[in-house]
C-alpha cells in the first residue's frame, strides 16, 4: 500500500519525520550525547521508562496512564543506550565525545500518533538522574507498517501449489540483543523454546491488531512444527524493570517449519507475519525496560556489552538476597512473598552500591519512609542470617 504523506504545518524545530496515517508500528531511534562526562547507575533503564511516560503525560496524560498501568499487553518498548561500554565500577561512565542511541517502538495507532504530535515540538534533551544527553538526531529505524500490511506481506511469501499446499518460507534468524526471558512457572525461563517465542508475538498481536488468532490452536501447530535448526546463545543475569533480577539469554536462533506444517496455510502465514513484528515488540519479557530487543537476521556478535561486571554483580546480589528472604518467612511461593522479598533484596543491594535511599524509593514507585522501613527490616533480617 503506497504510504499517504501526512500534511501538517511543523514548527520551525520539528523533527522532518513523516509516515502515513494508517501506522500502527513504527521504530524512532534517537542519537544522544551526554553534555559532560557522567555516570548512570545499573538501573538506569527505569529512569528512560519514566522519562518517556513523562513526555506523553505532558500532553496526553490518559494515554500516559495506560502506558504505564494497563494490565493489557504493553504498546510500546524501549532499548537501553547502545554503545555503551562495559565497566567494572558501581555505574556505567558516559563519554561527552561520544554518542549513543536510544530506540522507542510503537505497536499501537494510538502511541503512534502521539509520537507524530510530539515530533512537531521534540524535545532538545533526555534527562536522567546525575546525566542529561543532548539529543542529536532522530530516524525511522524500523519502518513503519501496519498488521495488515504484515499479514499481505506473510501471504505472499507463502504460495499454494495446485494441490493447494503451501511452499515452505525460508526459515527465520531471529538475533537477541539483550536479555531475554521468559515468565514459567513464577521463574524466568531462558530459552528460546519456539512455543513461548511465538506466544510472545501472539498475544501483542491479538492485543493490537484488528485480525485475532486462535492462541492455542496456533500454539499447539508451533509445538508440532517449529524446529530450532542452528542458534548461538548465552545466558545472563542482569537487573531489570523497577525491582529484582532477571536471568536471561542473548544470541542468535534459526526457526524452521517442518513440511507438514505447510498443509495450514494460514498459520505459515501467520507464522512469517510475527517473525516480521519481532523487532517492534520485542521478546519476552519486561521489554518497556530494555529487555528482549530483537532483529531480524543472524549476528555472531548479537551479545549487548551494555550488559557490564556492575550488572552482574547487582543482579547475583539481589538474587541471593530474595532467596534468603523468602527462605526466612518459609513461604517459598505465593506472589506476595515473592514480591515482598525481591522489594527488600533490592533496596538492600542498591544501597549496598551506594545508592540513595530516596532514589531507590523514586524508582521503585514507594512512599520514602516505606524504602526506609524496607531497608532496616532486610537489614535486620540480613543481620539475624549472619
């Protein structure tokens, strides 16, 4: 579908961006450059989450709301800052000579439009704690599509010989560029299993497009059909999203259909259509804070190096500090004593870093005295184990 240029007057420091009005994906990808020498802390994900959700509520504060509360699927992600390097100190050092970037996905028409609008009065800077980044320059670095047009594209990659039976598409190479997981069991599970893969796309997929698949119909023909034919992965752990640690993986994976897949048409169809949606909704889980960014294509060197010893180092802490709390109060499950102990690890760790106790609190979204009482109970509870 040849795209319809939007026709609307710009300000003078408008971004010269357009895209056609029916969009409901897109990629920006913004160039940044810190004014001076600074640091960021491990957690510093969190800090571009609510930077980004502070320019909607500016001027749509409904939407802002959704993007931040709704129990529905997430219509939106963000990466951490590429080029950053690796570091062995408390936080990651940002170089004023140097520039890095920073990529924001929409899969919704309403985020969309809202980044149209925001692009007629963009603004010069991103502020995080202890760092403010100029930024530099900004580009469509995933185009923009719409579902139909993802499923129109799938189809005719998929034809039909006369018997009516599907050629077989070429396989999908699909590279992991930060941690990646998924939730199973009340754990994360890390490894690209095609079915929680597929899932993954799915349920964005039934959430924001117009067309909506049968989830276990579909999920069981991935099961019986989708073979991993190559891949090269490692695992790591990392903090990630406002509290606890995740294990993840990063690599590269080659999905392949076996041929009596090809006998449902359109399930292959759909399958080519998600593998074409990953790089804008990511994989997995906690993607609005970094994780599970993904493209299209095999890469040796898919391993994000912003993944540094300091991350490490926290999120191990913070994992044997929610296991040694939960092991305390002899409640190994429940969601309630998970989420009570992975909160006190935590602020715990973080602190044992150095960080404040009032920016820990910010982050994590609680009430100062709350941190403060949560610090000298884990403190205390750290204390009696010793």
């Amino acid at each position: 579908m040849p795209s319809r240029p939007r026709h609307k007057r710009k300000s003078p420091d408008a971004v010269n961006l357009t895209w056609s009005e029916d969009t409901e994906l897109i990629g920006l990808t913004l160039e940044l450059q810190p004014l001076q020498d600074s640091s960021l802390y491990p957690q510093y994900t969190v800090g571009l989450h609510a930077w980004l959700l502070d320019q909607v509520r500016q001027t749509d504060p409904d939407l802002s709301a959704y993007m931040h509360d709704s129990e529905s699927e997430k219509p939106f992600t963000i990466s951490g800052l590429q080029g950053l390097s690796s570091s062995s100190s408390r936080s990651h050092s940002l170089n004023a000579t140097q520039t890095y970037r920073w990529t924001i996905t929409a899969l919704s028409q309403p985020i969309v439009q809202w980044l149209a609008q925001w692009l007629e009065h963009p603004p010069t800077q991103v502020d995080l704690r202890d760092a403010s980044l100029n930024i530099k320059a900004w580009e469509i670095s995933h185009p923009a599509a719409n579902y139909i047009n993802l499923f129109k594209s799938a189809s005719e990659s998929v034809s039909e010989s006369a018997s009516g039976v599907s050629t077989a598409p070429p396989p999908l190479t699909l590279s992991f560029l930060s941690p990646t997981s998924f939730r199973r069991k009340g754990h994360h599970f890390p490894l690209p299993v095609p079915r929680n893969v597929f899932h993954s796309y799915l349920r964005r997929w039934n959430d924001f497009s117009k067309d909506e698949f049968d989830q276990e119909y579909f999920l069981d023909w991935i099961e019986e059909y989708v073979i991993i034919t190559r891949h090269h992965l490692q695992s790591t752990k990392v903090v990630a999203g406002k509290k606890g640690s995740v294990t993840g993986f990063t690599g590269s994976v080659e999905f392949s259909l076996l041929h009596p897949a090809l006998e449902e048409t359109e399930f292959t169809q759909l399958f080519v259509a998600l593998g074409q949606l990953a790089p804008y909704c990511g994989t997995g889980h906690k993607t609005t804070f970094g994780l599970g960014q993904t493209r299209l294509g095999w890469s040796t060197t898919a391993i994000e190096t912003a993944t540094s010893a300091i991350q490490d180092l926290l999120a191990q802490r913070i994992d044997e500090l929610t296991e040694l709390f939960k092991h305390q109060r002899k409640r190994t499950g429940g969601d309630r004593a998970t989420h009570t102990a992975e909160t006190w690890a935590t602020i715990l760790a973080r602190r044992e870093l150095g960080e404040s106790l009032q920016d820990i609190a910010e982050d994590l979204e609680i009430p100062y005295e709350t941190a403060k009482t949560y610090s000298k109970l884990a403190r205390r509870a750290l204390k009696s184990e010793n």
